[in-house]
C-alpha cells in the first residue's frame, strides 16, 4: 500500500528525548522530586546489607536472641520504608505525566488542523493516528519509569559500589571486572535496535491503516466479496510486524541474558574468594554476608539496564516519529495589513472575485511536467453566479480548493473584495468562503451540529432556513429530528441525505462568497429541481462558482467558464457557449442524454447546426482532481 516514509534523522537517544523538554518542563519539580524519592528508596534498600552485617557479627556471633529480633525489627521497618518510598513516586507522577501526554497529543492535534492538505494527501492516517496513540503513550511510559529509573538505577549502582569497596576493595574490584564488556554490549544493542524498533513502530501506522481503510470501505469489501483478499493483506502486514517483533525480542533476549550472566558470574567469583578468606581469618562472616548481600542488591539495577535501555530507544523512536510531524510547517497566514491585500477602496467590488494569471502544480509534480491550471483569467462580478464546466480531469476541483486556499497558486493571484487571498488571514478567508464539496463529509455528530458547523454563531433560525434551502426537511422525520446522531461519514444516510446535509452546511452562514462542487449530483431529478429552485434565492445574495456537469446545473448560473486542459478556453451564457463552442456542446450534449426532462433539451443545440456540433471527444490530460 503506498505510503509516507520519513527517513529517520541521525539523531542520538539522548537527542531526540531531550527534545520531550518543553512539556516536561512545567512538570520537572514533580519528576525531579520524585526521582530523588526512588533514590532515597533505593539506598534504604542498600542499608538492609548493612543491618545483616551487624546481626551476624552481633548479635549471632554473641547468642544474642534478642538482638536477632531488634535486628529482624530493623529489616521490617526499612523493607516498609522502601515500599511506601516507592508508592509516594508512583503517586507524584501519575498526574502530572498524564497531563504531559495529554498537552502533546493535543498540540499534535491541533497541528494537523494547520497542515496544508498536501500533506494529508502524502500521509496515511494510520501513520498519523498510531502518532497520536500507540507513539504517545511510549513516551509517557518512558518518563514515568525509564527516565526515573535510569537515574535511580545508575545512582544505585555507584553508590553500592563505593559500599563494596569500602567494606573489601578486593571483591569489589572483581565486581567492578564485567562494566567494560557491558558497556560495549549495551553499546552495540542500543544501535540495533534502534533500527528495528523504528521499522516496528513504523509498520504498526501501517496496520493502523489497514484497519481503518477496512472499516470505512466494509460496504465495498462486501459489496464486491473482497473479505478474503483484504484478510491476505491484513495477515501479510500482521507477519510483517510478527517478524519485527521476533526480532526485537531476539535483541532483547541476547541482552537481557549477557546482563545477568555477566554479574551473576562475577558475584560467583568473589562468593568463592571471600569465602577463601573467611576460612582463612583475613575476612569476617558478617562482612561477607553484607558484601553478598549488596551485591545482591545490586542485580536489579544491573540486570534492568537491558530493559531500560529498550524502553528508551522505543520511546526516542517515538519521539521522533511525533517530532517529524510537528516539524512539518503550517499553512502560512496571510497578513490583511499587506501592501496588496487592505480593504477595497471601492465599494463596487464588493462580492467580486478575480483570478488573474492562476497557475497551479501539484507539489509532488514531477519536474518539467505541464501545470495543472495555466494562466487562468476570470472575473465574476458582485452577486454573478459563474458555472464551471468541463471535462474529467480539466482541473475544476483544483481550481476551486484555490479560493479558500485548501490549495496555494504557484504563479498569478486570486482576489475576493479586491483583496489578494493570500494577503488575508485564513479564519478571516474561510469566514467570507463557504464550500460543499462534491463528497459530502459528515462527522460523528448530531444533525444539527454537522450544519452549524459552516458558520460559527448561527443558531436555530439560520439551521432551519438553510435545511430548507437544500430541501433537507427529511431531517425532522428522523427519531431525535436535527438531534439525530449521523454515525461516523454519515454513512447511516443515504448518499443523497448527505449531500443536502452539506449544501446546508455550505449556506447556513449566508456566505459572501459560495464555492460548490457539483453539489447536486447525487440528487435524484425531483428532488434537484426543488434543492435549485431554493438555491436560486440563495444565490441572488452571494457571489457563487458552481462546478456542474449537468445542463439543469448550468441553468443555475449567469454564465458559464469552460475549463480545458487547464485554461479557461471560453466564457458566456449557456446559448452563446452553445452556439460557439464545439466542446462545451459535446459536454453539454453527453450531459443531457442522461436526464429527463426539459432542462435536458435545453443543452441540445439548434438541429441546424448538427453537422458542426459533433466533435470528437476532447482528450483529457492533466491530474484528476
């Protein structure tokens, strides 16, 4: 399946986690408090060797019960300290980790809202969810845990060392033998596995994918019995992942046992040469049992750094994967004090807008390729309704997301008010600009909540009137009437219902500017002629640009931009467009033989001029938007 991939950057471990610092910083007296709780607990942990020495060397080596159960008294009140220690630092960063997650995912949320819709079109949406999700949470696992722990840890273990030498420097330094090795071999781990933790992170977003593709699309997977297929391609990506994660754990096993091997043979070593030196009087017993007993203590800290070390490349690996998202940059706002881009001085412009030398190319375009809009020049007058036509792929859709800049122009410049869009800050761009697409998006929400949402501030008056423009009243036949929950994609509406939903949506805010894509094409032939005949009312109030296909359509507007290749190659009337051009009859006359009714013999030229009429099929080029 196609996809996104980012090549990760060179960035070490430490790197890459130290960019987590803005959000964690608000936080860090919590964090830093609490990791000096767990290093307080730790060290008691380390005292317990200590109250052994004592008891062997005191009150055992004397027959001394009572000292044995003072002793005893001692172990009991540090093993409750270290646990309530340990309690107290789980406590202190519950929350404040939590609302880290919390501030990130919504940054990363509200991002996206920013990010220009070529991205979107690049990135697959498993990639951005599994971000947003599964990436997060390592990162909140790792500041709650590793980032303590790793502290703690590396605190304990120097601070048991100085007690092992202290009490025989010679063990110790048999103890001390396997940090070299170690080193190299956590070393080495780090690298792998920072490769194959990626490659696992990344192919999670890919099954992520999957999974949501499978379930938007379930009517086309049962509609054409396509389970088995999509179920060979969901097991294939699931291999995929199985093999990463075997290899992971194969990385994390080689670890894991060089960590405890390791130690386990030095304590073995130094059990065997304290021993020697017990027998021989150079060494007392409780010394060797403390010394023991340390090193002991001691195993978890080592044997942990496999694990910790894990932990923490998966999360740096996380945090560079929601990084290369935030990084990506947001659309660039115009500024409404530009040089160009001030208020009208006129006041007949008002509701005018122009297109002057447009061009537009994709920006995954190959290099030398043909733009998909060329030079386009077009004015539509304050209050004019202009049609679009032209024929699959000529560039209509593009050229209508330029308005409200859902796409920037690469050369040339649109105007609405006399003002360059570019010049204008978005909210204020997409206040005076108000859309339906020809695929109609609905939320998971209420009716009336999907159609407020083209205009902030709009209340049951503006709902009604625009639900009745575009002939919606079925709404209020529904079980909880504008209340009604749509479902995800609206998809519990047929495809009619959803497209007056969106034209509803697209005129409940009395726009000044309206750009429609087709919005009536899923329309059945009666109910189109009432959704016109309001729209026409609609209409009168707003300079509009309607992309039309079909001659009832056209019969919306004063006059009609033929689109071909890219250039606007003719501007009239519907008659003058018929009468003088060859393609926009050709269009028009494959239009209307799919319709009924009068408005169908209105796109048929004067039989006299029949001959003259009938071209070839104008070739389609370009993209198809």
């Amino acid at each position: 399946m196609p996809e996104e991939r980012v090549e990760p950057k060179d960035r070490s471990t430490v790197r890459s986690l130290l960019r987590l610092w803005p959000y964690v910083k608000p936080v860090r007296k919590r964090l830093f408090g609490a990791a000096l709780v767990a290093i307080v607990a730790s060290c008691i942990g380390l005292v317990i060797p200590l109250v052994l020495k004592w008891i062997v060397d005191g009150p055992v080596a004397g027959r001394d019960p009572g000292g044995v159960w003072l002793g005893a008294l001692y172990l009991l009140l540090l093993g409750l300290a270290e646990a309530a220690l340990f309690g107290v630092r789980r406590w202190m960063v519950a929350r404040p980790l939590a609302g880290v997650e919390a501030a990130m995912r919504a940054d990363l949320y509200r991002h996206l809202q920013r990010l220009p819709v070529a991205f979107h079109d690049r990135w697959p949406s498993g990639q951005l969810l599994s971000r947003g999700t599964t990436d997060l949470m390592m990162v909140r696992m790792f500041l709650a845990f590793p980032l303590t722990f790793l502290l703690v840890n590396g605190t304990t273990i120097l601070i048991g060392f100085v007690i092992l030498l202290m009490q025989q420097w010679t063990l110790g330094l048999v103890l001390l033998a396997p940090v070299v090795p170690l080193v190299v071999l956590c070393a080495v781990f780090e690298t792998k596995y920072s490769l194959v933790a990626r490659k696992a992170q990344d192919q999670v977003g890919d099954l992520t994918t999957v999974v949501e593709e499978s379930v938007l699309g379930i009517r086309i997977i049962k509609g054409f019995g396509r389970h088995r297929s999509q179920a060979l391609a969901f097991r294939a990506l699931s291999q995929r992942l199985r093999s990463t994660e075997l290899g992971k754990a194969r990385l994390l096993a080689g670890i894991w046992a060089a960590i405890t091997a390791i130690p386990e043979l030095a304590i073995g070593a130094a059990l065997v040469l304290g021993t020697v030196q017990v027998a021989d009087g150079g060494l007392s017993a409780g010394t060797l049992v403390a010394f023991l007993s340390t090193a002991l203590a001691l195993r978890w800290p080592i044997e942990s750094i496999g694990f910790l070390l894990a932990m923490s490349q998966e999360s740096a690996t996380a945090t560079e994967r929601f990084f290369e998202v935030m990084d990506v940059a947001e659309e660039e706002d115009g500024m409404a004090a530009a040089a160009d881009g001030g208020a009208p001085k006129d006041t007949a412009t008002q509701g005018e807008m122009v297109f002057e030398g447009v061009e537009f190319r994709y920006p995954d375009a190959e290099a030398g390729s043909a733009p998909v809009l060329s030079r386009i020049d077009l004015r539509i007058r304050p209050g004019e309704t202009m049609a679009l036509v032209g024929a699959t792929g000529s560039g209509k859709t593009t050229l209508t997301a330029l308005v409200p800049r859902l796409h920037d122009a690469t050369a040339g410049r649109i105007t609405l008010d006399g003002r360059d869009i570019t010049a204008m800050p978005r909210q204020e761009l997409r206040e005076l600009v108000s859309v339906a697409f020809e695929e109609p998006t609905l939320f998971s929400a209420s009716v009336g909540e999907n159609v407020l949402m083209g205009a902030e501030g709009a209340g049951e008056e503006e709902l009604r009137r625009a639900l009745a423009v575009a002939q919606a009243d079925f709404v209020y036949d529904l079980p909880e009437g504008v209340g009604t929950q749509v479902g995800e994609q609206g998809l519990s509406l047929s495809g009619g219902q959803r497209q007056r939903l969106a034209l509803a949506r697209a005129v409940v805010g009395r726009p000044r500017f309206l750009v429609l894509d087709d919005p009536l094409s899923a329309l059945d032939v009666h109910t189109e002629a009432l959704v016109e005949a309001a729209l026409r009312h609609v209409l009168e109030e707003t300079t509009a640009i309607v992309v039309a296909h079909r001659p009832s359509t056209v019969m919306l507007a004063d006059r009609v931009a033929l689109l071909s290749e890219g250039r606007i190659t003719a501007v009239g009337t519907h008659q003058e467009l018929l009468r003088g051009s060859a393609e926009y009859a050709w269009l028009m006359a494959g239009a209307g033989s799919a319709q009924e009714g009068s408005l169908a013999e209105d796109a048929f030229p004067d039989p006299s001029d029949e001959d003259r009429l009938v071209p070839d099929a104008p070739a389609e080029k370009g993209r198809t938007r």
